[in-house]
C-alpha cells in the first residue's frame, strides 16, 4: 500500500475538522427540506403498484412489470433514508453496542453479500469492549465497506475484516479494518472518496453516498478513518473508534469457548 488518505474525529465542539462539514450542512437542509414530500410520492406508487398486482391475474405477464415498479419505490425510499441518516444531525446518544456479536451475527449475511467467487474472512478478538454507536449504524458501517470492497473485484478475490483492541491506543480504541486484494485506487480518487455523490461505478450501479455515510457516521461517534490503497494493489480502510467509558468487555456473549469469539474463515462458493 503506497498512499495514505486520513480523515480525522469530530473536535470539542461536535463539528468536523475538515472543510466538509459545511457542505454536509447544507446537504441536510436540503434533504430535510424534500424527504416528506419525496417520501409521500413513493408511498403513491408503492400502493399504486399493489393494487395494479391485485387487479391482474397471478400469471400476467405484466406481473413482473409491475413488481420492478414496486422495487424502484423501494430503492427509492431507502436512498432518502440514506439520505437523511448521513446528512441529519443525530443524538450525542447513540448508545453502546458490543462489536463482535454484531459482526458475528452479521457475517452469513455479509458473505452472502460478496458474492460466490469472493472469499470473506473474519479475524475478531474477544471480549472487546463497548463503543457508542447504535447496532443500526455499526450494521451500517460494515454493509458499505463490504459492499465497496466487492465492487472492487468483479472477477472475484478476497475480502479480510479484522477487528481488535487497537495496540498501545491511549485512550482505548477498537480497530476494525477491511483489506481487499482489488484494483485499488489512484491518487484523484483517493482524494475525493468521501464526498457525497462521488463513484467510479457506471451510472445506475451506486450512488456515491456509501463511504460517504460511513466516514460521518464513524466521525459521529468520535472515531477516524484511514484509506491505504494504490492501483492494482489492494485497498485497506482502518477504522478506529474509542471505547467507550465505563462499559464491561463482552465476555457475556464471547467466551473462549464460542465459535463467534475466535477467528473465522469461511468460504462463499
């Protein structure tokens, strides 16, 4: 990995230290501004398509039609949910949620997610501690950096997620690292990885709020963010999030003798 790109927590004062915090000000007024009315339409045509489906006969051939409408309504009212998540303030509360039975809970769906020809290992210490974010944004967190780093590797590869105490951190911080063996990324795209509406995908493929979402939810919760990649060599994203103050490790859902507290290595093929 020859290239760093390093974002950095929230200040004292809850407000980012780099000059996006304006633009994601303004993004959420905006997004405010339309999501009720925006929501409103894809209600009208999600219950529009239902009662089309009713109307027709259950081997129409413009069942299928019908249902693709009913899916891009969905699309589209989980995108302004999207929305909405990474561009409104939320609660200093976010709650404490113990890290690995969330990841371990998570992984049949996550390797479901990378695809056959993509092998996801998972390497998680026990008994890590508490962080303060929700299950929600956690869950969050890890779909989109799963999901990019398959992106990365249409003709199949390796995705390795690692998490673990961070070594020596002071204070006490969690690292929760995603390595992918991919096409990697050149400097212009480093650059501009976690502005909002930025991708490399063909149009219609993703819509640029992904890295986005996790860099500000991350930063909410008083972490950083570090990118290490270069063309042809990979990309490994480094998360580090603080534990979080007056919480007990998770020994209560990973002992020694749980399969989900020691390394796990599973193969999707």
């Amino acid at each position: 990995m020859s290239a760093v790109v390093q974002f950095r927590r929230l200040d004292g004062d809850g407000k980012s230290a780099d000059p996006q915090s304006e633009g994601m000000e303004v993004l959420g007024r905006v997004v405010s501004s339309v999501a009720h009315d925006f929501n409103n339409l894809i209600t009208g045509v999600r219950l529009y398509s239902d009662l089309l489906s009713k109307e027709l006969p259950p081997d129409s051939r413009f069942q299928r039609h019908v249902q693709g409408i009913r899916r891009a309504g969905e699309n589209g009212a989980a995108l302004i949910q999207q929305l909405l998540t990474v561009a409104k303030p939320q609660s200093d509360e976010a709650g404490l949620v113990a890290v690995g039975p969330v990841i371990s809970e998570m992984y049949d769906l996550l390797a479901r997610l990378a695809g056959a020809n993509i092998e996801l290992v998972l390497n998680q210490e026990s008994g890590l501690a508490r962080i303060r974010m929700s299950s929600a944004q956690l869950q969050r967190v890890l779909l989109n950096l799963v999901l990019n780093a398959r992106d990365a590797m249409p003709d199949g590869g390796r995705i390795c997620l690692t998490v673990r105490a961070r070594p020596g951190s002071s204070p006490p911080e969690i690292e929760l690292m995603v390595e992918d063996d991919g096409c990697g990324m050149d400097e212009e795209v480093r650059a501009h990885l976690f502005q909002p509406f930025f991708t490399t995908k063909a149009h219609g493929s993703g819509n640029g709020l992904g890295l986005f979402t996790v860099r500000n939810l991350v930063s909410r919760s008083g972490g950083d963010i570090s990118v290490e990649s270069a063309p042809s060599k990979g990309t490994r994203i480094i998360i580090r999030l603080p534990i979080a103050e007056a919480t007990t490790p998770e020994h209560s859902n990973q002992s020694g003798n749980n399969p989900d507290s020691q390394d796990r290595n599973r193969k999707k093929r």
